[in-house]
C-alpha cells in the first residue's frame, strides 16, 4: 500500500534555522517496515533519516562541513574538543574518562545549562550520563563507537552503536553520524534535534 504525507521539519543547514515542507511517499510492506522517499533536494543539504525493523530503530543525519576529513576526525580524538562540540545546543558536556584507541572506553555526561528544559534527563532531571568503547578507528574516515546511558529507565537500555563516516566532498567533508538500536525512550524529534545541534557545533568548531 502507497501512501503520501506532509510535515514541517526544522533544517539545521543554515545561517538560522528554517521550517520546510516535505511530501513523504510511504510504501508500506509489513506492520514492521516502513520505507519512504524524501526529496533529493533536502538530502542533499542535510539529511536524516528514520527507519524501524523489528523495533530496532536507526536514525542517521549528515552535514557537509567545510574542513578537511583529517581536522574533523581530529576534533572526534581530542577531549578537550569532545567536551566543547559534542553536547547538544542547550546542554555542557563532563568528561571523567576518554581513552582514544580502538577497545578504549569513555564516560561523560550531558548536562542541562537551564533548569527550565521540556526534556527530561536520562539518568537524572537534569543529566544523562553515558559511557561507550572504541569499536573501530579509521584514520581520517570512520568512528564506530558503542554507547549506553546510565539510567533506571528501562526504555533507555539498549546500547547504540554510532558509526560515523567522513566523506571527503569539493571544499569540505560530508559528515554522517548513524546511530543504531537507538533506545525506544529517545523520541525521534528529540534525536533529531539533538544531531543536528551536534553537527552545526562539529561544524562551527573545525570551520
């Protein structure tokens, strides 16, 4: 069965961030698998995208950025530039271990710069605190870290992998993070929102 919608998504690629209108084109297989279509136009300035199979849900967004693959994957290595980067607009990052190698392990938290947010933390109401291992290094291409919040949630439990890629592009590298077995307690919008504040941060802080 083939079916059409329409909504308003926020599109981080620009100055300020502006409200588009996609058409969607669902074709839909089984009560499990959803695949649609998105306008080529809006991929190619910045792109995310959901799909779900047997509750295991994955969500990638990517970004050109204008610096070279080696300065990104740099910026990805460092803790002092993880710490500034990474949090999401609205949130400061605590780093309390970071061991950059393959097998290495890290622990961090974001949190919450205002007491009045609409979200609430993961593993406290103002926090989330995570900890995640090194799966793969590939100089200057590749990042596939595992990672898991602490909480006593149960819908925050799964462990994601995010692999993150570098794609060399003319004047830059097209950036795209893809996050799998996300937990069913992080709502797509809010993932949304919170990887695209992450790529604009990657961006302003190695342009």
């Amino acid at each position: 069965m083939t079916s059409k919608l329409e909504f308003t998504v926020i599109s981080s690629i620009f100055d300020q961030p502006r409200q588009l209108i996609l058409s969607l084109e669902f074709l839909e297989f089984d009560d499990n698998v959803q695949i649609f279509s998105i306008p080529i136009e809006f991929l190619k300035m910045n792109k995310v995208m959901t799909n779900t199979f047997n509750n295991k849900r994955t969500v990638s967004a990517s970004r050109v950025i204008l610096a070279s693959p080696e300065t990104i994957y740099g910026a990805f290595l460092d803790q002092e530039a993880v710490a500034t980067w990474r949090p999401p607009e609205g949130m400061k990052c605590q780093i309390y271990k970071f061991d950059p190698r393959k097998g290495g392990t890290f622990r961090m938290s974001f949190e919450f710069t205002c007491v009045n947010h609409e979200v609430r933390g993961k593993t406290s109401e103002h926090a989330d605190v995570f900890k995640g291992r090194f799966l793969e290094l590939v100089p200057n291409k590749r990042i596939v870290e595992l990672v898991e919040f602490e909480s006593d949630d149960p819908t925050f439990a799964d462990a994601i992998t995010i692999t993150t890629t570098l794609a060399p592009v003319p004047g830059g590298t097209e950036v795209t993070i893809l996050c799998e077995n996300v937990p069913i307690g992080i709502q797509p919008g809010d993932h949304y929102e919170g990887m695209t504040s992450t790529l604009m941060n990657l961006a302003a802080f190695t342009e």
